[in-house]
C-alpha cells in the first residue's frame, strides 16, 4: 500500500480530499493532519511515499516542512505543494524541478494533475 501524507490547516478541505482518494484510489493509504507539527514525525521515520503540503500555515509553514523532508530523506519528486495562490507566485517560490509539483488547490485543472499522480501511485500499488 503507497502512503500519503496530506498537511493542510483547512480540516474540512483535508476531509473532503482524503474521502474522494480513499473512495478512487483504495490502494492508497491516506493519513492528514491539520497540525503541520504532527507531521514530522511520520516524514522523520520515513513512512510518507508521497507528502501534499499546504504553502501557507500558522506556526509551521509549507516551506518549512518541505525543507524538514528533503532534510529527512524524502525525494523532492514526492512532495506537491498546495496553495490558494496563483501558480506564477507558486513557480517563484518553488521553480520547475523544487518538487514534484505546485498546485493551486481550487483549480479544477490542478486537481486534474493530483488525479493523474494518485491514479500512477494506485497502479504501482496494484503492481503495475
């Protein structure tokens, strides 16, 4: 089973994400945490194949946990960053290559491209 952690202060979009995944993907193990704190744990003991990260939180920020991460272990090629923000801020802060990827959150094409990452990781799941 492929393990997703998803960091996002927003308890309701962490919700309604890990259910649509868990109902299209149920190969895919999902964990949250609306505490960006309770997450390094995980990321220290690398259990975490891919980590979404929201950009902007109170305390500990995106950036912060990306960086905790890449420090841990975990390849820049599994960690997407989440935000509100418009991709050309995105892009500034991380450039093309930072990451896997950068997405706007609320844009129906960007979840396209979270759709087209989870549906690779449920193959490799189910051995494909």
């Amino acid at each position: 089973m492929r393990k997703i952690l998803i960091v996002d202060d927003d308890a309701l979009f962490l919700e309604k994400l890990k259910e649509k995944i868990e109902s299209l993907y149920p190969l895919l193990d999902v964990q949250t945490c609306t505490d960006p704190f309770a997450a390094l744990v995980p990321l220290k003991e690398q259990q975490v194949d891919l980590l979404l990260v929201d950009l902007e939180m109170p305390g500990l920020d995106g950036t912060k946990i990306f960086n905790y991460a890449i420090q841990a272990g975990l390849d820049k090629n599994r960690i997407v960053i989440l935000s509100g923000r418009d991709s050309d801020y995105l892009h500034e802060r991380f450039p093309m290559g930072t990451c896997l990827a950068v997405l706007n959150k609320y844009e129906a094409k960007q979840k396209a491209v979270l759709d087209m990452i989870f549906s690779s990781m449920q193959r490799k799941a189910a051995g494909g």
